[in-house]
C-alpha cells in the first residue's frame, strides 16, 4: 500500500469537509482508490490515467473502480468534487468574519495559498483539471466546481465599490479587479505544482526557487495599490 501513502493527507483533508455520513460511509477499499485516483490525476490528467492501474496500485483487483464508482468517470467526478468542495470551504472560512475589501482579499489569496501549503496533491490535481488537456471536463466543468468562491470574490468587489471603500483607478473597471486577482492565485497555485514536482524528483535547490508567500504578499499588495483611484 506504500503507493497510496503520498496522497493520503490530501484525501483526508478533503475528506474533513464531508459529511460525517459520507465519511462514515467510506470502506477503506474506496478511500484507497481516492489516495491513488487524486495522485494519478494530479500527475497525468484523467485521459493518461488507467482505471485498472489505480486499483492495482491501491492493492485492489482490476475491476474495483467500476465496483465502488461505476467507472473511471464516476472516481474522477468523485476527487474532483471532494477536492473543490474543500478548498470552496476553506476560502469562505477565511472571510467569514474579517471586515474590510482589502483583507478579505487577502484572506480569499492567502486561503489558497494555505490549502497548497497543507495538500499538493489536491492543488495539483485542481491546475491540471482547470488548465491542463481539456479531457476531463466531459466529466465534469472546475470552473463550475469552483463558481462558489468566484461568486464571493465579485459581490466582495461589488460591495466595496457600491459603499464607497473601493474608489476604482480610472480605466479600471471591476472585471479587470477580478482577473488580476485571481492571476494571483493562480500563479500561486501553479508555482507550488512546479516547486511540488521538483521536489519529487530530488532537486530540492530548483523546488526552493517557487513562488513564496513573500512573493505573493508583495503582488497582492502591488495589486491592491494600483486598482484605487
């Protein structure tokens, strides 16, 4: 079962944000085929990745995705939903309760950042689905998956520009406020698959040149000073 362990606390920290009946629910066959589904798809997308190599690698006979999932599809849809639903809870736990357009935004960037930080595999397996070969979103759509945050980020901008807080820079329009900040994150994101992948492959000095938290604490802040009049 050693192939499965990698990935194991990525599932587990998405598993948190289940219920506790799906959670209850889970045999320890189909948790394994979840630890092997999210690394293989985090790594190789879901076109180059075998249904019948995931239930081997978790230790399983051949036909025990169709079993527990119906078919590859089904365990794809599975992750992905698991995956997603965890990170839109972390960023809405990260706003609830601060005041202010501005640390809000840094809470919705910095939540991002902290769920990179805790599950690679996870945020791997998010880059490669939303901008990786386009195979997977006959399964299912991640900028579906993920609208719950997108939608919070623009009421935010909406909000703050409506009350006053935030006084737009000319030619700025909030479209633009919306697409810089998620660049952020999403760079973000991408730079801790790079440093992630390095890291698997032994170069330690080459994983230490990813983007930092300092670095994006200092986009953020850029980006922050440049969008108000």
């Amino acid at each position: 079962m050693n192939a499965t362990a990698p990935a194991m606390p990525d599932i587990n920290h998405a598993l948190e944000y289940a219920s506790a009946e799906r959670r209850r629910d889970l045999s320890e066959n189909e948790r394994a085929l979840l630890r092997v589904a999210l690394k293989a798809f985090a790594q190789h997308g879901y076109a180059a990745t075998s249904a019948r190599k995931v239930s081997v690698d978790a230790g399983l006979t051949a036909p025990m995705v169709n079993y527990y999932f119906g078919s590859k599809k089904g365990l794809y849809k599975t992750v992905g939903k698991l995956i997603f639903s965890a990170l839109v809870a972390e960023v809405q736990q990260a706003v609830d309760g601060v005041e202010g357009f501005e640390a809000q935004v840094r809470a919705i960037i910095g939540a991002h950042v902290e769920f990179g930080e805790r599950s690679p595999y996870s945020v791997e397996f998010i880059c490669m689905a939303m901008y990786g070969p386009m195979d997977g979103h006959a399964v299912f759509d991640p900028y579906t998956l993920g609208a719950p945050v997108a939608q919070l980020s623009r009421d935010l901008v909406a909000r703050a520009v409506t009350s006053g807080e935030l006084v737009l820079a000319e030619d700025i329009e909030v479209e633009y406020v919306l697409t810089h900040m998620w660049g952020i994150v999403r760079n973000a994101l991408l730079g801790q698959v790079r440093e992630h992948r390095r890291e698997r492959v032994g170069d330690p000095e080459r994983a230490a040149s990813g983007i930092s938290r300092a670095d994006v604490a200092r986009e953020t802040r850029i980006f922050l000073a440049g969008i108000r009049a």
